[in-house]
C-alpha cells in the first residue's frame, strides 16, 4: 500500500510540474494559458484528492493544510478557465490572470513542502 502511495504523491508531481513548467515557458514566451498547463491541474488535483485520504498511513492528516491547497487549487483553476475564455475573445490573457496563476501554483507547492 506505501508504495501506491509514493506512485500517487509521484503523479501529483508530475501534475505540478507539468502546470508550473507550462507557465513558465510562457511566461518568458507569449504569456498566455495553453491546454497543457489545464491537464497539468487537473491531474494535480486528481492525485491530491488521492492522497488526501488516509489510506496506506499511520500518521493523522493535516486537515487544514489540505483545505487550504485545495481552496488554492480551486481558485487556479478559476483563474485557469477565466483567462482561457477570456484569450480565446479577446486573443490575449491580463497579465494580472497571468501571473496570479504562476504565483498560486507556486504558493501550493511551497504549502505542501513547507507546512507539516
């Protein structure tokens, strides 16, 4: 079961650094939200969802840790399908969109590292 476990927490990362590596292309390219930085989410967030249950563990899960990841989460997500409307009217992305994505996406990583 533990190593299932490691397998999940290997898919989220992989789901983080596909968002944040997508945007960080772009960010130094034409700034704008590509598909591959929505699956990159989805697949995080498919994966912390995994692991937010208490399988495969014999420690208590920090409840409000994952709460707040996952209202960060929600709000990339947001920001993601906001911008990704608005690029598709308009053309472009606010920058203002643009780089809240990047600085939440990093925000959720530091939490997760960070916060025991």
């Amino acid at each position: 079961m533990e190593i299932l476990r490691h397998a999940v927490v290997l898919v989220h990362l992989v789901g983080f650094a596909v968002l944040f590596g997508a945007w960080v292309v772009e960010a130094i390219g034409q700034r704008r939200f590509t598909r591959i930085m929505s699956w990159g989410m989805v697949i995080a967030a498919v994966a912390g969802i995994a692991l937010a249950a208490p399988w495969g563990i014999s420690y208590e899960l920090n409840y409000v840790k994952l709460g707040t990841k996952l209202v960060i989460l929600l709000v990339i997500g947001a920001l993601l399908g906001i911008g990704t409307a608005r690029q598709r009217k308009n053309g472009s992305v606010a920058p203002a969109l643009f780089w809240s994505v990047g600085i939440l996406t990093f925000v959720n990583a530091a939490l997760a590292v960070l916060w025991r």
